[in-house]
C-alpha cells in the first residue's frame, strides 16, 4: 500500500492532493455518461463502412454495500472504514483516526442508492451507445460479498424496484428496438477455472474462443445465441442460467459466486444512410441527392459479473474452494496487469494470461464503450480488500477506448427493397396497360356510337326525304287526274249537247238486258243459300266428332295419372316391404345370437350402416338391391322430384340405403342421383330430407369418382351451408362424414379448403355431440396426412391449411379426450402436422409439442406411438425446445 503522501492523490490530515493530466476534468465531470465534445465533427465513413473513431475514457463508479448483521455485532465499536461525499464524487478512505486518503470516481453511489439510480448513472449510456451501433462493456469488481451480483444480476421477482443492470438493460434494449426490422439474440457463458461454459446448455462446457486475424476480434462460436422476442423469455433464460451458475457458502458469503458470469447481448439494427445533397456542375443553385444506403449495424453489450477476489485466511476455503479461488484470484490479477499495461501505454499488454483479459479485449483500449462499478464494504476488517478494489478502479480509469461503429452494407434489405420497388413498377405498368387499353376500347366504343349514331340520323334524313317526295309525287299525280276529270266533264257537256235524242229501240233493249241479270242474280243467290245450309248441317256433325274426340283425350289423360298413382304406390310399398323385411331379418340374427335388437332408423341407416346394407338375407341378394331391380332405379329417382313429401323424403331414404353399397354407387351418379341429392339439399328445407341426402352424399363420397363429381358441383358449398344452418347433431354427423371422406382425397385439398370445407368443418363443434366430433376429428385427420404426404412429395410447401384455418387450439385440446375415436384421430392429425418442419414454431407456441411428447410414450396404439417419437427425434427444432424446456422422452 502506498504512503498517506502519495496515495493517488491523497494528503496527510484530510486535504486533496490536486489531481494532474488530461484525466483532471474528466475526473470531475458533472454527469457520468461520457459524451461526444459538442466542438468535435461527426465521424465520417469511409465508403468500405469504417470509421475514424471516437475517443472515450472508461468511466468507474463507486457502490458502497450497507453492514450485514454479521457486522453490524463484530464492528458495532468501530467506525466505517469509508467516508463518502457524492455531491462531490469523492470517497475516502480511512487508514486510522487521524489518516485519510481521498479518491476521485466518475459517481459515487451510497449505501441507499436504488437500483434505478445506478442503472441510470452506470449502464444506461452504454445501453444508449449500443443503440446507435457502438459496442459495449459494464462490468461489476469487488470483494467477495459485496454486492455485484445484486448490483448486476438480480432479477426482482418478487420486488420490481430491485432489478439489477442485466434486467434493466434488456428492457431498453426491446423498447428501443423493432422487432419487424431488428433482432435481439443472448449468450450467458461463466468463466469456470479457466474454462468457459455455456450456462444455457451445461453440455457445452469448455467453448473455444475464436480471434479474427484481420480485425482481432474475439467470437465464441460454440455458444448457445438466443433470440429474444419479448422480457419474459429473456427472464426465462437468466433464471435458466442463475441455476447452472457455481456457487459456494464461505465465511464472507453464503452464496459466493465461484465463476465469472458473462452476459452477451448481440444487437443487430437496420437503419438507412442519407447522403449529402451533390451539386449540379453546370449550375451550382440545383442539386440531386442520392438514395438512400440501407445499413445493418451489428453491436454488442457484454454485462460481467466477476467472482469476488478473498482472502483464503479470511474466507475459509479448503480443498476443491481453495482452488476456486486461486483461479479467481489469477484472471482478477491478470486483468489488473492488463489495465496497468494500457494506463501506462506499455507496448506489450499480457491479454492471453488469461481467459477473461482475452474475452475483455475489446472493453479496455479496445472500440467498446465501457463502465466499471467497483462494490465495497463498509467494515474496517476488510480495509486491505477495500484499498485494493479501490485502486482497481482508479487505475481503470486511465484507460481510453476508441469508439467506433460497426457496420455494413444490408445488401438482402437493399435487394428486398428492389424487388418490392419492381414489383410495383411492374404492377403500375399492368395498370396504366390496362388503363390504356380500357381508354382505346372506350374511345372506339364512342367511334362506332358516333358512326351508327350519323348512319341513323342519314337514314332518318333519308327517309323523310323520300317520304316527301312521295307526298309531292302523289299531289302532283292528284292534280293531273282532278284537271283530267274536269276535261273529261266539259267534254261530255259537249257531246251531249250534239247527240242529245236517243232512240227507243235502244232504250228497249236496254231494259231487256236488265232484267235478264236480275234473274240470273236471284239464281245465283238461291245457291248460295242452299250451299249455306249444306255447310251448318256438315259443321254440326264435325263438332259433335271433336267433342267426342276431346272427351276420349281426357278419359286416357285421367287414365294416365291414376296409373301413375297406382305406380307410385305399388313402389313404395314395396320399398316398405323391402325395408321390414330387412329390419325383421336383421331382428331375427339378433334374437338368434342372444341380443336384443336396435331399431332401424333414418340416421343409423345412412353411413354407419355400410356394412350391414352390403349383407345378404338368407343368402340371397340385398332387400335395396332386389328393390332397384323390381322397381328399376331411374323411377326410384323420379320419385325425388314428387310434390308428396312423404313420397320424397321415402325415396331418399331408400337412394341412400342403395348408395350404402359400392356397386350401386356409380349406377346413381350415372343416372343423375348425385344431381338430385344436391338438389334436394339446396332446395329444401325439411330437417329428414336434408339429413338423409347428406347420408346419401357421404355414402357416395367413400368413391373416389363421385368425390371429384360432388366438388364439380358445388357439393362442398351446399354441405358448408347445411353445417352452418343446422341443428340436429344427426344432420350434423352426415354433413360431418361426408367432408370428412372428401378430405382423404389428395387432389381436392385445395379445393376442399378455398370452398370452406375445413371452415365448415371446424364449424361443427360447436354442437358438442360426441358422434359429430368423432366425424369432425377424422376429417382432420385424413386432411392433415393427405398434406403431409404432398409435402414430402415436395407438391406442397408452406404452412398446413389447417393452421391457416385456425384449427390448431381445437386440435390440442382435444388430443387426450376421452373418447377413443376422436382422441385416436386427433393423435394422428399432430403426428402428420408434425412431419412438416413449417409447422414447427407454431405448434410449440400453441402447446402442441407436450401433446406429442405425451403420444410418444402414453399412445395405446403401437403404430402411433412410434411415428410421434420418430416425428420428435428428426426435427431440430423439436429437439431444441426439448432440450430447453429439460423434457426426456
């Protein structure tokens, strides 16, 4: 220890040794964060991305630790061996009662400093500096038992104001960042016996420090880096390491910290460089400025917690400890040597004596930002500990960094950029072609508007013309034959007046002649009279013929429709002949095996009966069968258009008993029966007749052809807007197996999904009836390993449909239910969804991932079980976050 005379400033009797060199005004700096002289231009970047760099000086603040109760008995008769001034940044430090030495520090921090306060005054401008794009250090040194794992790395949870410096710093660090354009990732290593491991994954414990010959700086390639996406998950992972962290009870603390913890926090920001305004060469008034440069700046906040240096007399270590801290003692003492090294300028600075000065390169005399907090005790046992501490600090803040940002040029941003800028100047193009195109089809619209419109008003002219000169042509014809008329007149008064006297033999034979025609007048009227009479008589007897004839024509109309009648009856009860035949057979087998017999009924006839439809009775054909042969089935399907209701809904349920049989399946699309179910369901809104046609629809789905047909025709749409619309849990389970059998079709899922068939599907559950939710968890099912096999076929990529459609949350909870058939399928729709390594994130979020664990061990079914455990086992990000979360399967 020096002299009370010589002591870093320090004067006998209390007085200040005045404190010399260019670290003078630094050292009474008002404010703790260093900052950039107002007077200093900025730092220009080269066009390679470097720069000049900023000068700044490690700033050290002082924490002094209140007494434990431990000493609070042991020196109750002595006074604290420190006295602290912060209004003047001062701390000194007492050698006797009358001996003092007193020390300068950027900030000293009292015992009743909050939390808040020395993040304020220590972390939160290096905080600020990482940011902007400049790496950063703070670091805590002390005694054992001091405080710097409180200081820095307490959590606060249980209360919020004693958050340390790690928990604080995060907290900025998201609130300054964008998660869309920014990432945030974490490492947190200890430094243990000169060993580094990774406190995240205690298999990785002996890391390998990596050095860049170009640029010397340090990585840690094998490192566990985390991305954090909010406070909790970083929480999360620091309460994961504390637990990893070593610690050990000695006689300074019962909870010494035995390794040097390391915090990395990897920054990674997008931001955009604007350049300077370029004057124009041939006139100096304008100017362009350039686009804009997109930048990614990489930065790097390193929070360390160093283990307490001790004394072995004081601490009591033995055996394994005693090597501890032998350990901690030479990379505490390495770095001591370092920092002297750098204070005093030496040309050699011995940073590979130790693990920490290698991995603490960049903090001192390096290009990060650093802040040093040294943590004492109050006690005067510990005076030598204090001193040294002390003097660590003083001598750390002779060091000087220079700053710099690390950046470079965000060539994926900058291509992402372009593309969207060609993407839209391709879509403009589109627009304005389109535009263009639209304005020549309308101006040519207009022309052949305008054209037709001259070529009417031509032809109207036209015709008007013409039309008067028919009116003056007919004048003109009116004229001439009123001015002949009137000739012919005078002339007549003239030859009348010459051959005035007729003879009267003439005027005899006139009369003669006269009378001559009026008999033959009366003759000839005589015969049409009696031709007259000959005709009534002969339409008289025509229309007795024609209503003889129109009464026959109504007999054989009337005679037509009984027999239709007769034939509509005679088919339905034979259908009902049919059907207690097949009922009292099928009661029969059941008395005969013992069992009492189940009552046939519309519902439990349709597709759960498929098995029993394909018997024969007595070893003879199907009832339905030997129905469509009698009957022949294109009258069974007129029977569905009938206007009786009890006649149609009876067809229907006869068409789908019939359709309950493969080998009648196809014989009804071909006659149009498929047509006519769809029609009934679109167009009725009886609850029978719709719940027995989607029976009849799910019994013709089970073929692969029908299936393609049934979308063809809008089945999809009719079935989505059944489920929406009804009710009873039996339509429901129709409608249900009827999608449920489309979704096993390869070629239809993507139809099946834009028709809202999966919507319609998820839809359904609402009703809660076991057998619907039987049918829904099949459907998903079939869907999900009909995706998975197009995936690994590589005709499908990107996330599952289902998903999409947000069926994930009824998928997990429904995956351990309790009845047999929906919990089976249900198993078997995760393993599927599983398979595709998109899915993954999504269905570790939604809880998915403990379901699959749960299948891979608790499964009933062999097969299932082991496609689980083989779906875990191949995905890497399954088995990461079942090595984070520690589960074994």
């Amino acid at each position: 220890m020096a002299s009370s005379s010589s002591r870093n400033g320090g004067t006998r009797g209390g007085s200040m040794r005045p404190i010399s060199g260019a670290n003078s005004s630094n050292l009474r700096s008002s404010s703790f964060k260093s900052r950039i002289p107002s007077s200093a231009p900025a730092p220009r970047r080269s066009s390679s991305g470097g720069d000049n760099g900023v000068p700044g000086r490690v700033r050290v603040a002082v924490r002094l630790r209140p007494r434990n109760a431990d000493e609070c008995v042991a020196d109750a008769d002595f006074a604290d061996c420190v006295e602290l001034q912060p209004e003047l940044k001062r701390l000194k430090l007492r050698k006797n009662n009358w001996d003092t030495e007193t020390y300068e520090f950027d900030e000293v921090l009292t015992e009743s400093a909050s939390q808040k306060r020395v993040y304020q005054v220590v972390a939160k401008p290096v905080v600020e500096s990482v940011l902007e794009g400049y790496n950063g250090t703070v670091m805590a040194y002390g005694q054992t038992g001091t405080g710097k794992t409180f200081t820095l790395g307490r959590l606060g949870d249980e209360d919020t104001a004693a958050r340390g410096i790690m928990v604080r710093s995060m907290e900025d660090i998201i609130s300054g960042t964008s998660l869309d354009t920014d990432s945030i990732s974490v490492s947190y290593l200890q430094l243990y016996m000169e060993t580094i491991q990774d406190l995240l994954d205690p298999s990785n414990d002996n890391i390998a420090i990596v050095e860049d010959p170009k640029t010397g700086d340090v990585s840690l390639p094998g490192a566990t880096h985390v991305e954090i996406r909010n406070q909790q998950n970083f929480l999360d992972l620091l309460h994961l390491g504390e637990t990893h962290r070593v610690a050990a009870n000695t006689k300074l603390n019962t909870e010494s910290s035995r390794s040097h913890a390391i915090l990395m926090v990897h920054v990674k920001r997008s931001v955009v460089e604007h350049e300077d305004s370029v004057s124009n060469e041939t006139d100096n008034s304008s100017h362009f400025v350039r686009p804009s440069k997109p930048l990614v700046r990489r930065s790097k906040l390193v929070l360390v917690d160093l283990a307490g240096s001790e004394r072995v007399h004081k601490s009591g270590s033995e055996g394994h400890m005693l090597e501890e801290a032998k350990s901690i003692n030479l990379s505490l003492s390495a770095l001591g040597k370092c920092i002297n090294a750098i204070a005093e300028n030496s040309p050699h600075v011995p940073l590979r004596d130790s693990k920490l000065t290698r991995l603490l390169r960049d903090s001192f005399g390096g290009t990060a930002r650093t802040s040093l907090i040294v943590t004492i005790g109050p006690s005067p046992r510990h005076r030598g500990e204090t001193t040294s501490t002390i003097l660590f600090g003083q001598r750390a803040m002779k060091v000087e960094n220079m700053l710099k940002i690390k950046e470079e040029f965000d060539y994926k941003s900058l291509s992402k950029k372009l593309e969207v800028q060609l993407d839209k100047v391709i879509a403009e193009n589109e627009r304005q072609l389109k535009a263009f195109d639209d304005d020549v089809e309308r101006i040519n619209q207009q022309a052949q508007n305008r054209i037709s419109e001259v070529e009417k008003n031509f032809a109207e002219a036209l015709e008007k013309e013409k039309l008067k000169c028919q009116m003056e042509y007919m004048e003109s014809v009116k004229k001439l034959e009123e001015k002949l008329i009137s000739n012919q007149r005078e002339n007549g008064k003239r030859n009348g007046e010459v051959n005035g006297v007729v003879t009267a033999s003439e005027l005899a034979k006139l009369k003669e002649s006269l009378e001559e025609e009026i008999k033959l007048r009366k003759a000839a009227e005589e015969e049409v009279n009696k031709l007259k009479s000959q005709s009534t008589l002969k339409t008289r007897s025509e229309e007795g013929e024609d209503a003889g004839i129109s009464r026959l024509q109504k007999l054989l109309e009337d005679e037509a429709l009984q027999k239709k009648k007769l034939e509509e009856e005679v088919t339905i009860l034979r259908s009902q002949l049919v059907q207690l035949t097949f009922e009292a057979d099928q009661m029969r087998r059941c008395l005969d095996r013992g069992a009492p017999g189940n009552s046939y009924s519309d519902t439990d006839s349709l597709p759960s009966r498929h098995s029993q439809a394909r018997e024969s009775v007595n070893g003879q054909k199907a009832p339905f069968a030997t129905l469509c042969e009698q009957v022949g089935l294109q009258k069974i399907l007129q029977l569905l258009e009938s206007d009786d209701a009890n006649i149609r809904i009876h067809a229907v349920k006869v068409v789908a008993n019939l359709a309950a049989e493969e080998a009648n399946q196809e014989k009804i699309v071909e006659a149009g029966g498929l047509a006519s179910l769809l029609m009934l369901l679109r167009s009725y809104e009886d609850e029978t007749v719709r719940r027995v046609a989607a029976g009849a629809i799910a019994n013709l789905a089970m073929n692969e052809v029908s299936q393609q047909l049934i979308v063809d025709q809008g089945g999809i749409s009719l079935l989505s807007l059944t489920a929406a619309d009804a009710e009873d849990p039996q339509t429901l389970r129709m409608v249900a197996g009827a999608i449920a059998n489309l979704c096993g079709n390869d070629k239809l899922q993507a139809r099946l999904w834009s028709d809202g068939g999966i919507k319609a599907l998820l839809g359904m559950v609402r009703c809660g009836h076991p057998d619907v939710l039987a049918q829904v968890a099949r459907g998903i099912a079939n869907f999900a390993k009909c995706e998975s096999r197009a995936t690994t076929q590589g005709v499908k990529s990107g996330r599952s449909l289902l998903i999409e459609d947000g069926a994930l949350p009824w998928i997990v909870q429904h995956a351990n239910d309790e009845a047999a058939p929906i919990r089976r399928h249900i198993e078997l729709a995760l393993c599927h969804l599983a398979q595709h390594e998109v899915n993954a994130k999504e269905m570790i979020s939604g809880g998915a991932l403990w379901e699959l664990v749960r299948i891979s061990k608790e499964c009933s079914r062999e097969d299932i079980r082991s496609l689980a455990h083989r779906t875990l086992s191949s995905s890497p990000v399954f088995r990461s976050e079942i090595r984070r979360l520690g589960i074994h399967f």
